[in-house]
C-alpha cells in the first residue's frame, strides 16, 4: 500500500482506493473524544495525532479542521487544538433543535413496512441485552440503527440529512446519559415505536420529544450532582 499526504489518500493494491489518510485521522479522534480518552478542553498535539493515526501532519491539521467544523475541536489563534468543552447551553440547544428536526420526521413518517417493524423490534432486544451486559460502544450503534430507522420512513430527505448532521455532534452527551438511565432508555424507546407501528405518527413525535428531553436533563442533573461530590472531596 503506497500513501500520499498531499493528496490524503491511501491506494490499496490492485489500484482500488483505501480509506483517506485525512478520514482516518478524523476517525481515530473523533472516537477518542467522543469516549473521554481526550477530554474536554484537552489540547491536541499534532506529533501525538500523527502518531497515533500512522500519518503525517498534513493529514492532522486537515482533521482537526474538520473536527473544528463538527464543534468537537477548538482552535486558539497561536496556541493550537483543543478539545471543545462540554456545554449545558449547547446541549440545550442541540437537543432542542434535535427535537424539532426528529418530530417533524416522525410526522411526515410512511406506514411501517412489516420488515421495517420487525427489524426495529430485534434492535430494540439486542439494544437491551447490550445495556445488560454494560457493552457502552455496542449499544450506542444499536441506538443509532433503531432512531434511523425511524427517521428513514420520512417523505423529506433533507430532515434525513440534517438530523444525522446534529446527531453527530450529541454523541458525547449521549454517552454519559447511558449510565443515569435504569433501563438504557428502553421504555421509551418502545413507545416511540409502539405509536408509529399503529400509525399513530404524533403520538410517535410526542413520545419522541419526552425521550430526548428526559436526556439533555439526565445529562445536566448528573453532571451537577457529580461535581458536587468531587468539590465535596476536594
């Protein structure tokens, strides 16, 4: 395999085009940063980056930009990268836009298929059975696959394409309601199925909006009540 930081690519043999060099990096981070292994308003050294994604700096400084425009990454005029800040204000805004976005979704939502309702009901048991055996990384895929699943039977494209825009940028936020929930939000989630599998697509919307509600307030509530007891410790 032969690489080519100027151009950001990788070619596989036979010719056929890898993974970019750029993609990659960008991959390797974001994961880091959404799992903790960076955390909040850590800074991003541009050796270690290119280190530990087998890249050059050319690719790094192009992720980090990318990283920049996803609002995980920070960066100060002569300082360098760092990773954003968890945000009440912005997780506020996120989810509140997230619910305007995903309802209207849900409103404009096709009949189930049966296919498509006999799917989402084995997503929903692997979904539980991962939360069961505490597997964080697998679960938050099985989350993914179930919500768009529900936003692939919208007649708009663009709520499809603007909806995984956002979710992108909720996923650390997501991450830390895990824990806080008793059933890794199970209940919910099968109402919001239950109302759109009878075609009761406002019922879905509404069932929806209380799910991503209940979120952003876990998240804020455990947040607090954790740095209360860490300034309880100092």
């Amino acid at each position: 395999m032969s690489t080519n930081d100027n151009e950001g690519s990788t070619t596989e043999r036979g010719g056929e085009p890898g993974p970019s060099l750029v993609d990659r990096t960008v991959a390797i981070t974001r994961e880091r940063i959404l799992t903790g292994e960076y955390e909040p308003g850590a800074r991003l050294r541009l050796h270690q980056l290119a280190g530990e994604a087998g890249v050059s700096l050319i690719p790094v400084r192009e992720a980090l930009r990318i990283l920049e425009a996803e609002r995980l990454v920070v960066t100060v005029p002569n300082k360098g990268a760092r990773v954003a800040d968890l945000s009440f204000e912005d997780m506020r805004d996120l989810y509140a836009t997230r619910i305007l976005l995903e309802a209207a979704a849900l409103r404009t939502a096709r009949p189930l298929a049966r296919k498509d309702a006999d799917a989402m009901r084995e997503t929903l048991s692997d979904m539980k059975a991962a939360y069961e055996a505490d597997d964080q990384d697998k679960m938050l895929v099985l989350h993914r696959q179930f919500h768009f699943g529900l936003y692939e039977q919208t007649t708009s494209p663009w709520l499809s394409y603007l909806i995984d825009i956002l979710w992108k940028h909720t996923e650390r936020y997501q991450r830390l309601s895990i824990p806080l929930r008793h059933d890794g939000a199970d209940a919910e989630h099968r109402r919001i199925f239950r109302a759109l599998d009878k075609g009761d697509n406002e019922g879905a919307a509404g069932a929806l909006q209380v799910h991503l509600e209940s979120t952003a307030r876990l998240v804020e509530e455990g947040y607090r009540a954790g740095a209360e007891l860490r300034a309880a410790g100092a």
